[in-house]
C-alpha cells in the first residue's frame, strides 16, 4: 500500500496568522478566546469566541477579498503557507503535474457570512444591493474551489461535508486519492468562519455554548468538572499530502505519516454522541487496522474534546475501550482549550498538532483543567505540556461532529529518531 506522508503545513487560526505562531501559541498554552465587543453582541447570552489572531485583509488585497467569503479567505491563507512550505511554487514555478494534484478542502458550514449580509443588503436596500457573486462565495464547496484555482488542482477538487468532521474527513479522502492512484499530491484540510449573531445565537439556544463572559481565556475547559459548554472560533489549517515515492524523490522534508484513517456514524441522534462511544472507539479500531498497527503503538490523542458536559465523558470512555490496557501509556489532550472549536475546521488544526507533536515530541497542554471529571480513564496533560519518548511513535486525532460522523485519523512519526 503507498505510504503517504505530510511535507507541508500551513495555518491561520487565534493563536496565530501563521503555523509558527500557532504552534507557539499551543505550547505556551495561551489561550485565543476573546470578548466579542461588536455591539451586535451585546444582547446574547454567549459574547466570547475564538477570533482570529491576524486579520486576513493582511494577506488578501481589499479588491480581492470583496469576491471571497471570509472562509475560503481563511482557506487560501493556510492553503499558500502549506504549499509554499512544501517547497512548491505558482503559475510556472508549480512542477506538479495538473492531473496528479487533487484538492480536498472542507467547511461545515461555508460561507455564512456572504449568505446572511447578502440578505441584510436586500431586505434593508433592495435586491440590487445583493453581490453578483454571493453564490459562487456562499457555495460550501468555494474554499476547495478557490485552493485548486490557486494551485492548478485538475485530478479533483473535493469539499466534504460532515459538520465538525468535515476535515478530517477531507484528510481521510486525500489519504485515499493518493493510496488509489489519482493523485501524487493532495492539498488537504479545512476552514470555518461563522462568528455571527445567528449561529452563536442558535448554539446558545441550543444551550451548548459556555457562558463565562467574564473569563473567555478559561471559558473552554475539557473534562474539568465547572466546564459549561463549547467555545465557537474561526480559522483553518492545510496539510500538503503526498506519496512517500513523490516526496522522496523530489527531496522533500517529512514532517510524518498518515498511516491510517477510520470513519464511522453512530446513526444515533442529530446532535448527541451515542453514550457508549461505540462509533468513535470504533473510528478509532479501524484507523488503527488502516495503518496496521496495534493500541501499544499509540502514545498520544489530541482529542475531539470540545468542553461539553456528556461529550467530554463519551470520548474519554471511547478511547479507552479503543486502547483497552495501552491507554494508561497514552498521553491526551484538546488543544481546543486554547483555540476555541474551528467547528469543520477543527480536525486539521488538531491533525496539524498531533503531527507537530510527534514532530517535536511534546504534547500541547489541555489548559483550564483545574478539578477533572472523576475516574476518568485516561491520562491528560494537564496545564502543562508532555514530551513523548523516543523512538518511532503513533497518534490519533479524533473528529467528531453533529449527525454522528467520526473519523480518526492516525499519523507517525516517519521513523524519525
């Protein structure tokens, strides 16, 4: 089977506008959860979110920007630092051959933003104020499409949607493109922008949302027992996929393996996890088969770990009934606690961080854990981080997302010592 690995990284997120500084930001265990001061916020029961750190108009020009929802902004920035970090260029700097560069790029949602104020523009002026190009902006598939205009992608440009699944799943289809022979190359992950009055309302109504308007850097708290919900942020993260061969022969730096991937859906409730964990540990298995390797090989999960009161409990169980007697040697955490949830945009930044874990050998912090659920039965870095050992290691990073959808991705280390 082709083995394939990650060459390139890329990121904007609220801990960073860049992968450098989002990592920094992970290890130091900061947390980029903000007031919303906007005063469309004033009257809501939530009013903090995870905004992002630098503003995309830093990057994209004015005249540009105006065609682009906010997402596929974020997309085509994570999308450009990951190519350029995988040492490929544009235009006629690109040596990939067209037709062997698939692009799997996914968002929960999509362009909510074009989609509301397009509707406020009419309703409040007339439908002659709408934008000529709300749909191609509002589309769920526009952050994909756009990356493969950016890079040339002719072999396919895929947009999975699967809520707060969605890119991992978009990983898990760039995994299989490269494994079945479509492509050499895969520009792979995802985005979300949706801090907006209307879903932060619609969250909150759902009573999912934390409330600590007062601490939002403490609002997103996995597994501790004072956690009250989730922590609503926008960002994205890309990986640059490619077959070991590809790679290899171009010279490339590896910053390791995607050894292996499960999906499941738990066809249980819309919103719910099934309390018995029975997909996810399952998603987990089937990963772990994918990649042919067993729950000792395992030494970390960055986890789904969003900070609500029965999802939190789910997966800490799913994890142990997946890993059985390995997971006390298994050190786990939710890099969610600093970031807030990227909603279909979560998965890659946490694949992002699992891989530069084993890359570095420290595991990011679940910060905000002062008193954990007890008997839980797995072991947290707790506020602080955790190095891994030497030697050849494996990590999972689970997605779980609203509709029942799991999928676990596995990566390695790339036999590096």
């Amino acid at each position: 089977m082709t083995t394939v690995v990650v060459t390139g990284l890329g990121a904007s997120t609220p801990l960073g506008g860049n992968l450098a500084d989002t990592w920094a930001g992970l290890l130091a265990g900061r947390s980029g959860v903000v007031l919303i001061e906007d005063e469309w916020a004033a009257e809501l029961p939530t009013r903090i979110a995870g905004r992002l750190a630098v503003e995309p108009s830093e990057h994209i020009d004015r005249v540009k920007a105006r065609r682009l929802d906010r997402s596929t902004q974020i997309a085509l920035i994570a999308a450009e630092e990951a190519w350029r970090d995988a040492g490929f260029g544009f235009g006629d700097d690109n040596p990939i051959d067209p037709y062997r560069l698939v692009v799997s790029v996914a968002s929960g949602i999509g362009g909510l933003h074009s989609l509301l104020d397009n509707w406020d523009a009419q309703r409040d002026r007339g439908y002659r104020r709408v934008s000529p190009f709300t749909i191609p902006m509002l589309m769920a598939n526009a952050p994909a499409a756009n990356v493969g205009l950016m890079v040339g992608a002719k072999a396919g440009v895929h947009a999975p949607v699967s809520a707060c699944a969605s890119s991992n799943e978009a990983i898990a289809q760039g995994v299989d493109a490269i494994r079945l022979g479509r492509a050499d190359v895969v520009v792979a992950g995802g985005c979300e922008a949706t801090i907006h009055p209307l879903p932060l309302a619609a969250f909150g109504q759902m009573q999912a949302l934390s409330r600590r308007n007062d601490d939002p850097a403490g609002a997103s708290r996995p597994w501790d027992i004072g956690r009250d919900g989730f922590v609503m942020a926008e960002g994205g993260a890309v990986l640059i996929l490619e077959s070991l061969e590809h790679a290899q022969a171009r010279g490339a730096k590896i910053y390791g393996t995607i050894a292996g991937t499960g999906i499941t859906a738990d066809s249980h409730d819309i919103v719910q996890p099934n309390p018995t964990g029975e997909g996810q540990s399952t998603a987990m298995i089937r990963a772990l088969k994918d990649a042919g390797l067993s729950a000792s090989d395992i030494k970390h999960v960055n986890a789904h770990g969003t900070s609500t009161p029965q999802g939190d409990v789910t997966e800490a169980n799913s994890i142990n009934i997946a890993l059985g007697d390995a997971t006390p040697g298994c050190v786990v955490t939710s890099t969610k606690s600093m970031t807030g949830h990227l909603l279909g945009g979560a998965g890659a930044l946490e694949s992002l961080a699992t891989i530069l874990a084993l890359n570095t050998r420290t595991v990011p912090p679940t910060i905000n854990l002062h008193e954990a659920e007890p008997n839980l039965p797995i072991d947290i870095a707790a506020n602080v981080t955790r190095s891994l050992p030497a030697g050849d290691l494996a990590a999972i990073n689970n997605s779980f997302g609203f509709g029942g959808h799991n999928v676990a991705i596995l990566v390695t280390n790339a036999n590096q010592t």
